[in-house]
C-alpha cells in the first residue's frame, strides 16, 4: 500500500506543449524501470492551455527519494528551464486513503 507520494505541477513554456508531452511520455518509459515507484502519471490540465500535473506513488520514502534522485528525477531538472516558464513545483505527500 502506497504511502508517500509526489504530486509536480508544471507549466509549459508558450508552443512547447507538444514537447513537454513527448517528454513526459519519454519520463514513463524511465519510471517503469523503477520498482519502489507504484504508480505515476502525466496529465494535461483541462481547460488551462500548457498546465501539467505529474502523480507518482510509493511504498516508502526510500523509493520516493531513490525516484527524485533517478534517471526521470534528473532528466525534469535539466529540461526544466528549456521547457517550462516556471520551476515545477514539487510536493511531498503523505497518502492518508486510497482505493
């Protein structure tokens, strides 16, 4: 059972929607290969052009920080300012219910 969890929000710089998507579809095939991550996934927000929030999962802040400190964790941190005109905004998340 998940305890942990990350939620990021991100904004896409004007026209480079299309590329955010291409990486956070390239993200997925990272966090597949990780096995302290339970689920995680990339949404558009609807109605707000270029706004994304990413939700990932975890049994435990071992495989939270080990996620963060990752290949997929890295690759946010070095395309962030190519790609987004904020910092994303990384929150930590403790998991109080789920289905």
């Amino acid at each position: 059972m998940a305890k942990f969890a990350l939620l990021v929000e991100l904004k896409a710089k004007p026209g480079k929607e299309s590329e955010v998507e291409a990486f956070l579809e390239k993200e997925a095939s990272l966090v597949r290969k990780e096995p302290g991550t339970l689920s995680w996934h990339a949404a558009k927000v609807e109605g707000e052009a270029g706004v994304y929030r990413v939700f990932d999962t975890f049994d435990d802040e071992a495989a939270r920080e080990a996620h963060l400190n990752g290949e997929a964790g890295q690759e946010l941190v070095e395309k962030a300012e190519e790609l987004f005109s904020v910092a994303p905004k990384v929150y930590r998340l403790g998991v109080v219910a789920q289905k």
